[in-house]
C-alpha cells in the first residue's frame, strides 16, 4: 500500500510532545512491513538546519499568491516532505500563532495539491490530530472529484482530544470551501469525515465516549462510534535501549539489572541528593501540566518524603505553579527530592536508567509513552489506570505473581499515595517479587510491530 502520514511534528526534525514519536516510528514499522510510507510536515524554523541539509526540492504549489516550496529527504527508507513558506519558517511559535487558523487550514490543503504535484497516488492518508483535521474534509468537499483520488482514503487519529483547534471558519472559507457556521472545529472535522478514526489505546477510544473525557465532542464521536478504534503506541526500542544508552553512566540489561545503581549513584551526585543506593528512588518525567495528575501528587508529596526513607526526582517543564511548588520542595528536601526544569532529553534516559520506579498518576492518558520507556529500562510503573495506562500495566498480583507495575483507579492522593506504600513494601521486604516485577517490565514487548500490524489490517479494511 501507499501511505501518506501527515503530521505537524515528527522527531527528529521538530518535537513537542507524543504525536512526534509516533509520526517517526509508526511509518518506519510501516516500512518493515512491505509498504510505501511517506511523511510531510511543515517546514518550521525550529528544526535544526543540520537535520535537513541533504533535503532537495520536489515541487513548487500556488496558493493564494503564495508559493510554497516542497523538499524532500530521505531516512531509513522513509521520504520525508517538507513544505516551506513564511507561514511555517519565519514563526517564533509552533501551535500559539493569531493566524494557527489560516497557517493549518494551508498545511491541510498544500499536503493534498503536494502529493499530486509529487504524483503520489495515496492508498490512505493518515491525519493526525488537530492541524491536519481539515484534510479528510477538503478530500470529501473539493479532492474526491479528482480521478487523482478516486482510490484514497483517509484515517483520523486522535493523540489527544483536548487540543481540538477552534477558529472562526473564515480561512477555510477563504479557501474556497463552503461552511455555514461562524466557527470550526478542526479535530471535529477530521471525526466527522474521515473513513476511520483511531485513538492510541482501546481504553481512551472507550473513554473519549463519555462526558467526563469526552472534552465535548463525545456525542460526535459516538456517532462514529463504529468506526473509531484504540491502537496503543510502541516506543522506539532502538532509541530507547538500556543496554547501549549512550545518556546512562552504567548501560545495563536484564541479567546485569543491579547496575541501575551506578546510574542512581550519578544521578544522586549530580543533584546534590544523598548518595545511596539503596534508598529508592521514584522517578518523574513529565510536561508539568495538569493532564498529568500533578495535583495528587503535590497533595501528598511532602507527607511521604517526611515519613519515609524514599526519594524522589522530577524532570520537566511547564505551567509556573507546578515549577514553583516543587522547587520549593526540593529547598526544603534538599536530600530526598532533586528536581530539574527543563527539557532535557539525555537527563530523561538517566533518570529512566536510574529509578527504580516511576510514578504517572494522570488524570486522563492517551496512551503514554513514558510508562514503557520506564518498563523498558526496569523502572517499575506506578499509574493511574487511565487511557493507555491501564492497557500498558498490569497491577502486580500477590496471588497469581502477575503484573508489571502498580495502579490504582480513582483519582484521589491518598490511593496514589497507598500504592506508593505498596511498591515500596515489595522493594524493601520482598525482594525477590520485586525483581520479577522488574524483570517482566523489562522482557515486555513495547515496539511498534504488533500495533503497526494492526494499522495495516485497519488500512485494508477500507
Ligand atoms: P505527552 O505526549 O502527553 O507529553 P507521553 O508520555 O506520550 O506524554 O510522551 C512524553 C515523552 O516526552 C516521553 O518520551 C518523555 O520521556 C518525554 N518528556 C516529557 N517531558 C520531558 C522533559 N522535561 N525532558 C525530556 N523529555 C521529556
């Protein structure tokens, strides 16, 4: 088949959170499987110069009075397209812009005039989430009409429901495109029309249906509800490698697990913590957002740090109260709680490399890559079962010995703050189930061919 992947952000080239991943690691499955995958995004000013370099044009469109330049490039057997024009490459901002508006609807509509003028006949177009919303619309409304795209198909997948790109529908109707009302939707559009919609986890395309997750397009999606199905993500298991991570002081794999202590002992120095391995360790990685269920965890942190030998690091950045608060906390816990704000990509790998376990409590969850990075690198995943959470980990079972981590269901501190209490029993009085949660997270399989397998069987079906 011949697949058309469409996103706004990609790794390596731009990254602001999961979408990215996915749209790098899911066309190179893909790929592996036999088929023709590829990618086009825009050509921001963020991406480093270096990454693109050997990029060489394709094609010019005109829209408008503008002109936007089309490159290509080529990596590990994927053909990246990248479109240019001031609206993408002289922007100090990706997603915050007056005209995000005018700038999506344009990305939408340059990427389906991109593949005819490339002459790529698309056996599915697969859009992603809000920026490129409009395209399955624009096929439907103008595109269908064109033999060029009498075969294609569209997939709407949704990485988060809340970012939905609300405008006034002036640049759509500005392009030509008829629509009544004042306002649009992108993401709603995307539901409405494209042949399938998926979701990255069974559990949040259930969720999504109801009110309380629903983010008020639940009664859309409902109507859908037939043909919108959750695929859980993979993480990239060559990138994210315990055994040859170049970020880890001490790589180690599921035989050599002990040396995770090496990498506690650096990360403990590095931040002025007490230097002790046998203290654990509970690790954070997160964008300090309320998504992520920080507020339980600022309701209970400093009653667990007070009462327990235990200590904690986060590593993230975001909203100001968050940063504040656990700043001040770590003033006051100068041993216990080591903190780091900021976007930091090697420091991440360490603390996965150095944890012993990894709390994500969040409110709603997708799917969530964080948790299988921490499984991948024996950091025992302590979550709220949530979205891609509670399809990933498997609370631990006393009785049958099953389980790769520890969860809870409601959201609430003081369950968060007991299951804290019950992995910490496993660590320090039951060593040996301890390290059988650790080494069942680490054996798992947490890459992308079974999911990308069944994309394909979605793509077929349509
Ligand atoms: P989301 O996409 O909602 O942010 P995910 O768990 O799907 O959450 O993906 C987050 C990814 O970003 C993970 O790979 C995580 O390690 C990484 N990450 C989050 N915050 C930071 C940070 N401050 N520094 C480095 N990496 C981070």
């Amino acid at each position: 088949m011949k697949i058309a992947f469409v996103s706004s952000e990609v790794y390596p080239f731009i990254k602001t959170g999961g979408l990215a991943d996915v749209a790098y690691s899911l066309p190179k499955a893909l790929r592996k499987l036999g088929h023709e995958v590829i990618v086009v995004l825009p050509y921001y000013k963020q991406i480093p110069e270096g990454l693109v370099k050997d990029a060489y044009w394709v094609s010019n469109v005109e829209i408008q009075a503008k002109t936007f330049w089309n490159y290509c490039l080529e990596l590990e057997g994927v053909k990246y397209y990248l479109i240019e024009e001031a609206l993408f490459s002289q922007r100090d901002s990706l997603y915050t812009n007056e005209d995000s508006d005018y700038q999506f609807a344009m990305f939408s509509e340059v990427t389906l005039q991109l593949l005819k003028s490339i002459q790529f006949q698309a056996d599915i177009i697969h859009a992603n989430d809000w920026h490129t919303g409009l395209i399955p619309f624009f096929l439907e409304q103008r595109h269908c009409h064109d033999p060029f795209y009498q075969q294609t198909k569209t997939i709407y997948t949704i990485h988060n429901l809340r970012f939905q790109g609300q405008f006034s529908s002036e640049a759509v109707r500005g392009l030509g495109y008829q629509f009544d009302d004042i306002g649009i939707n992108y993401m709603q559009l995307g539901i409405q029309y494209a042949h399938k919609i998926t979701t990255v986890s069974e559990t949040y395309a259930n969720e999504i249906l109801t009110d309380f997750y629903g983010e008020n397009l639940n009664h859309i999606l409902k109507i859908r509800a037939q043909d919108l199905t959750g695929i859980v993500n993979g993480i990239d298991t060559e990138l994210f490698n315990p055994t040859t991570d170049q970020a880890l002081v001490s790589p180690y794999n599921v035989h050599t697990v002990q040396l995770k202590g090496e990498n506690k002992l650096a990360l403990q120095h590095r931040f002025g913590m007490e230097e002790n391995t046998q203290i654990p360790l509970i690790g954070i990685v997160t964008r300090l957002d309320s998504q992520k269920g920080l507020d339980l965890i600022m309701c209970v942190l400093e009653e667990i740090l007070y009462h327990n030998q235990v200590q904690f690091f986060l590593l993230g950045s975001g909203a100001e109260k968050y940063e504040t608060f656990f700043q001040d906390i770590r003033n006051r816990y100068p041993h216990k709680f080591g903190v780091y704000i900021g976007y930091d990509a090697k420091l991440a790998n360490l603390v996965y490399g150095a944890s012993d376990m990894f709390l994500m409590p969040s409110l709603y969850e997708p799917c969530g890559l964080s948790q299988l990075i921490a499984l991948r690198y024996g950091a025992v995943p302590i979550v709220r079962e949530t979205g891609g959470l509670n399809d990933t980990v498997q609370s631990y079972n006393e009785e049958t010995k099953e389980g790769n981590g520890f969860s809870f269901t409601n959201y609430n501190a003081h369950d968060m703050m007991y299951t804290i209490y019950r992995a910490l029993n496993y660590y320090y009085n039951h060593q040996d189930e301890w390290q059988q949660l650790i080494q069942t997270g680490m054996n798992g399989d947490y890459s992308w061919d079974k999911s990308a397998k069944q994309y394909v069987k979605l793509y077929e079906s349509i």
